[in-house]
C-alpha cells in the first residue's frame, strides 16, 4: 500500500521533512517523531480535504505540499483545544 503515490520509507522522511516546515512555520516544538506523524497524518487528511474540491496532489512534491498544509491544519487545531 503507497500513500499518495510515494513509498512507506519515502512517506517517514517526507512526511518528518512536511512536519519538520510546519514545526518551524507555526513555530512549535513537537520533537522528530512527532513531526513524522504529523506530516504522515496531515498530508492524509490535506489529501482527503482537496480531492473533496477537486485538487489531486501526487508525487514526492506534492505529498510534501499536503504533508506541510495537513501538519499545519493539526498544529493549529491541537493549539486551539489545549486552550
């Protein structure tokens, strides 16, 4: 099983590259597994959300796209419950 076109191995090290952006964008300090999963969840979730408007993201640039607008997404929502 791939995600969005790339690799389970390709997936870990773009994903904690996507979480690793978002980490330093929202200014947040998750730690390195954190920010694989959130870049492996979020590029999930930024996935689902712009194949529901039509945008189809695919390929290592796109799954790092998804991957940093998902971990984004997550950051801000876990900021927002913790308050």
């Amino acid at each position: 099983m791939e995600n969005a076109g790339v690799g389970w191995i390709a997936a870990i090290i773009i994903g904690g590259i996507a979480g690793w952006l978002a980490e330093m964008f929202m200014k947040s300090q998750m730690g390195l597994l954190m920010n694989i999963v959130l870049g492996i969840v979020g590029a999930f979730i930024a996935n689902l959300i712009l194949s529901l408007i039509g945008v189809h993201l695919g390929g290592w640039v796109g799954y790092l796209i998804a991957g940093f607008i998902g971990a984004c997404i997550l950051i801000a929502i876990a900021r927002a419950i913790r308050r």
